[in-house]
C-alpha cells in the first residue's frame, strides 16, 4: 500500500486526524494565549509579560516530566483505542475550560487549562506512537510515521496562525478563540470513535502511580537496548535542535534581518513544510522500509544548512526610517532566498533524521514495553526542550550574535551526530550501503520479506566484490553479523569500523586453528542471541564469475544451532570496480559502470534439518538464474523462487500464489 493510499484506510485516517485535530487545537489555544498576554500586557502577580510568555511554556511541558512515566504504563496495560477516546473526551473538557477563561479573560484560569492541556498531550503521546504498530504492517510503518510527522507540523502551523488570528480580531476575538478549542476538541472526539479496536499489550501490568520508580525503570530497560536508547538520544536531540531554531525565529526576523511579524509566520511555514516533505521524501527514498542510512544523512544536512545560516550574516532589510521589510521584500534579495532555501533544506533534513529513529523505536521495542518506551522518550525530549531554553538565554546573556547561535547548534549537531554514529556504526554502514544501492549503482530487492522479522538465521549468498556484504547489510532490515577474513579487519579505520559493526573475523585451519574455533563459537553466541549472521560460504571472491564450491562449515553451524537458513544471490556486480573482474580488484575508474543495475534474490528459508552445502549452492544457483557466470542471462525470478518453494515441499507454492 502506498504512503498516501494510508489515509484512505481505516487501519489510518482516524489517528491521522485525531492527532492532527489535537496539535492544531493545542497550538491554537496556546499562541491565542501568548498573544493575549503579549499584547493586553495581562500578567500575574507583577511578573513582565516576556517572561510570563516563557512561563507558558514551561507550564505547558511540566507534565510530561510527571506524568509520561504513568502515561506509558496505561498504554501498555489497557486497549489503545479506549485511551485515544478517553484523551480526547479530556480535551472537550479542558476547552470548555478554556472557553470559559478567554471569555472571561481570566490569565490565571488559562494557566491552568494551559497544564490541563500538556497533561492531555502527555498521555496522548505514547499511545500515538505505540499504537502505530498494531495498526499497521511493517512495510507501512515508516509511511505512517512520515505522514503522522507530516501531520504534526502542519498542524502545528496551521494552529499557531489560526490562534494568532483568531485572538485578534478586535473585543470579539476571545470569544471567537472559546468557541473554535471547543469544536476542534468535539470534532477529534468525533473522529477518534472511528480507530480501530486493539486489545492490550500488556494486561497483566501494575501501573505504579509515582513517577519516579516508572521513570527509573523506563530508562533501564530501555538502556538495556542500546539502539533504542541512542536512537531515543537522537530523538531528543531533534527537538533540542527544533526548539532552538524555533525560539530563535521572531529575534532573527526583526532584529537581524529587519522583518515584519509576516517574516516570522513565513519562516515557521517554510520551516514546517519542509519536515511535512522531508518526512514524505524519506518513506520514498526508503523504499517503506526502515532505512537507517538517511540518519546520518539528515543529520549531515541539518549542520551544512545551519551552518550556513552562519555564513549568511546579518543582512538587514529594514529601511532608514525604521520601517520593517516585509516578506516580498526579503524574498526580492539574494540574501533572502539564500535563507529560505537554507531553513526549507535544514527542514527537509529533520525530517530525514526524525522519521527513521521514530520507527526504529516502534520496531525495535519490545510490544509489552513499547508505549513506556516512547514514554521515556518524551520525558527526555522535553527535558532537552527546557536545557534548550536555559542554552539561549545562556547565550543571550554573553550577548551572542543570532548568525554565532546557528554555528553553535550546527558544531553541537555535528559532535552530536558523531558521538551516536560512533557508538553504533550500523547508521553509518546503512548510510554507505544507502548511499552505494542509490546513487553508484541501482539496486533492487526481491524476497524481503523470506528474511525472518525476528530470532536467529543464516545467511548464503555468492561473493561477487569487496562490498557484498555492504549491499545485503543496507537491504536487510534487521542488523546482520558478517563473517569476514581476519585480514580485513587489520585495514586502518577499516578494522575499526569492522570490529564496532560487529564483524566475526574468521581464518582457516590452515592460518590459525585457533581463530578457527574462536569464529565458530562467536557464531554460535550470535544465533543464540537471536541474531542474524550471514556468510559466503565460496570462502573466497570469484575470480571468474562462476560460482565456486560451496564450503561445509554453514553445516557445522547449523549442526550446533539448528535456525532457518536464507539463500540470497547477487546480480550484476561482476564487471563492477570492487569485483575481481581483470584480475584484481579496485582497479580502474569507479565510476566507470556509474547506475549500475544490480540484483539481489532472497529465496525462501530452508529448515535446518535439510542443510547440506551443496544443496544450498544449488538453490543460490537458481535465485540466481543463469548459466553460471553472474550478469549473462536469467529465468524469470518468480519460477526460481517456485522451484525453491517445490523443493522445501512448501504447500501453495504454486505461480498463482505468487
């Protein structure tokens, strides 16, 4: 299914807009609130206007630090789409609240009603995100994630410029406000009474009122996976980094650049587009699946364009006499479309960055602990929100430039994105598998899905090149284990990056019996640990093309583990700068065969017990389809799949299933 044909879907369309009714309320409520504070000069106790306006915010995140830790549990423990209903019930109350207070222009109340709403939101969120993956499959996660991201910051939008709209229209403003928050709230309830129904995750769960020792434990066991836990990190860090950027907006437009309010509106439009289409970019490029090598690739983006925000300066607009630029004006000059083009690409960037950590999560946690899982992420992410207010006025206070904080968040961004790429190199190996399966060649994979979505397999595959294993690595979904001659991993930076990756040195009986031993038992503690571990069981790179005698050592795995093992094949990457295909590899120009088409074929598990080396061969062969050089001719890939399917004695195996 499409990423747009989603919204056609019942699994869908009712969380779609449940949530986009939810984000666009609580923003139109808020900004009606700043600017009724902004500009009635309405304070509390003696407390100066921007400072009341900082308080809001502060208000508003407060109870995600409380009650995220509770929210996370009621997610795991009861059905999702009793509390969806149950949240926006909530919100209908909180708004007539709400209505009452900007009827009566009571400043205190709406503070009120303003923690009301970060509490409704706190608990909202975690069901949101972990009920994603029982409403949809697999192959349509990163989709929803896109579109739910998409959602989100247009809504966020669309809120703020309708309450900042709405609260400013003369005396009847307030009134208007009261009457929008509620119909927005009635018609999210509406829409939510049509999310599917889920049963609980979690039913047995004891939900723990204080917050504390939830909160403890959520980071324990989510620290106990330390994917997850970075990719929470890079989560946080996301919206340290928006928050900064965000906040930075109304300074930057007026007193650097000379704009008019029209100014900030535009950027805060170009700002949310951009992640709305970044987000939509990343399912595309991904394939709708998950794709970890766009990580480091929005986290690159987003440094090279605030840093460019830097480089840009201070061009103001404003004219002699004081008057303000307006937006035709700003976009009229080279400066100006220089910085809109840098804030839409910083955008598109973020959502390249968010979209694939969101999904990590969803997929990776465990679904008893899931929604606890983005409960930890939320108390995180607002506690970086805050760091992120106390980071600028740090920096105000030292009275440092706009243009100086852009360099400053890129630096951080970039030691940021470093320190996680470090820590776990599977990023950077999907980004360079990425980069190699989009951009060198054109890679396309069939029989995904014959790649077990959890526990332990083996993988076969030809060796064709030195960068086989980067090509399957980048497909899988899953992290896979290369077994790898020991020499590689002596190769400077290369060994480094090896051994972080996890990569199973292996020498023969010959070399080092030792090593030999020492291979196979880390093997064995690899598909004990529900791993994936793949290997090339020619022992070697193809000299000519052929595919080389299977070696027996994939018994002598099986024999001790017994797991399913998955036969793969490569196409088109004989001929190519990393194969042997003159004699040596790495010679020549790489980008000689520039677009390259190449194939890789996964063929359907075979049970362990009818492992035999050269059966596997076989099987490699017909994925492979051709008269055994690899690139000269191939069957039609679904009759060797059928093959394979009639050999295994698969029942419906038949080209009408296929």
């Amino acid at each position: 299914m499409s990423t747009f044909a989603l919204m056609q879907s019942r699994r869908f369309w009712p969380l779609f807009w449940t949530q986009f009714l939810g984000a666009f309320n609580d923003n139109l409520f808020k900004n009606a609130l700043v600017i009724l504070i902004t500009y009635r000069a309405a304070a509390v106790g003696g407390v100066p206007t921007e400072q009341m306006v900082a308080l809001c915010g502060g208000i508003f995140i407060l109870p995600f630090f409380l009650f995220s830790a509770t929210a996370g549990q009621l997610a795991d423990k009861y059905p999702k789409h009793h509390l969806v209903r149950w949240t926006k019930a909530a919100e209908i109350g909180a708004m007539g609240l709400a209505a009452l207070g900007f009827w009566l222009e009571h400043l205190p109340f709406l503070l009120v009603v303003l923690f009301l709403m970060g509490l409704q939101s706190a608990v909202f969120g975690p069901v949101k995100f972990g009920i994603l993956p029982q409403l949809l499959h697999n192959g349509e996660l990163v989709g929803g994630n896109a579109l739910v991201e998409m959602g989100t910051f247009l809504a966020i939008l669309l809120g703020t410029i309708g309450g900042g709209l709405l609260i400013t229209l003369g005396t009847f403003g307030p009134h208007v406000v009261s009457a929008a928050v509620v119909l927005v709230a009635v018609a999210g309830f509406a829409v939510s009474l049509f999310v599917p129904r889920l049963p609980a995750e979690a039913p047995e769960l004891r939900v723990r009122w204080n917050p504390v020792t939830p909160t403890w434990e959520i980071f324990k066991f989510t620290r106990a996976q330390r994917a997850i836990f970075l990719a929470v990190l890079g989560v946080a860090w996301f919206w340290f980094f928006g928050a900064t950027v965000l906040a930075l907006f109304p300074t930057y437009c007026k007193d650097v650049l000379g704009g008019d309010a029209h100014l900030v509106t535009f950027f805060l439009a170009v700002f949310s587009i951009g992640i709305g289409i970044g987000s939509l970019l990343c399912e595309r490029l991904s394939g709708g699946k998950l794709e970890l090598g766009l990580v480091p690739l929005g986290s690159l983006g987003m440094t090279v364009f605030t840093l460019d925000l830097f480089f840009a300066g201070a061009p103001s607009l404003a004219a002699p006499d004081g008057a303000l630029a307006t937006v035709p004006q700003f976009l009229g000059t080279l400066g100006g479309v220089r910085i809109t083009v840098d804030l839409f690409l910083l955008a598109i960037a973020g959502g390249f960055f968010i979209v694939p950590l969101n999904t990590l999560i969803q997929h990776r946690a465990a679904p008893a602990q899931r929604s606890r899982t983005v409960a930890g992420c939320n108390i995180l992410s607002s506690l970086l929100m805050v760091l992120s207010s106390g980071y600028l006025m740090g920096l105000y206070a030292l009275h440092v430039s706009i243009p100086v904080i852009f360099l400053s968040i890129a630096v951080l961004n970039l030691a940021v994105g470093v320190y996680i790429y470090l820590l776990i190199p599977e990023f950077l190996i999907r980004f360079i598998a990425w980069m190699l399966g989009h951009i060198l060649y054109r890679l396309r994979v069939r029989g995904l899905e014959h790649i077990p979505s959890d526990g332990p397999a083996v993988l076969v595959c030809n060796h064709v090149s030195f960068v086989d294993w980067l090509i399957i690595g980048g497909a899988c979904r899953r992290p896979v284990r290369f077994v790898m001659h020991h020499s590689f991993l002596k190769i400077p930076f290369l060994g480094w990056f090896f051994r972080h990756s996890k990569v199973i040195p292996i020498a023969s009986v010959k070399e080092s019996p030792r090593m030999l031993k020492a291979s196979f038992e880390q093997i064995s503690a690899e598909l004990e640990a529900g791993q994936v571990v793949c290997i090339f069981p020619e022992g070697r790179l193809t000299g000519d093309g052929h595919l080389q005698p299977f070696q027996t050592g994939v018994e002598r795995i099986i024999a001790r583990n017994p797991a399913p093992v998955v036969p793969m094949a490569l196409r088109g990457l004989w001929g190519s700068y990393f194969s042997r295909h003159k004699g040596r590899a790495c010679q020549g120009n790489p980008l000689r065969k520039w677009g390259k088409r190449v194939e890789l074929f996964i063929g359907e598990p075979v049970t362990p017990d009818t492992v035999r080396a050269d059966r596997l061969r076989e099987l490699v062969l017909q994925l492979r389809g051709d008269d055994g050089i690899d690139g000269t001719g191939r069957a039609p890939l679904d009759l060797a799949i059928v093959s394979l399917g009639q050999r295994q004695g698969c029942p419906g195996t038949t080209p009408g299933d296929r």
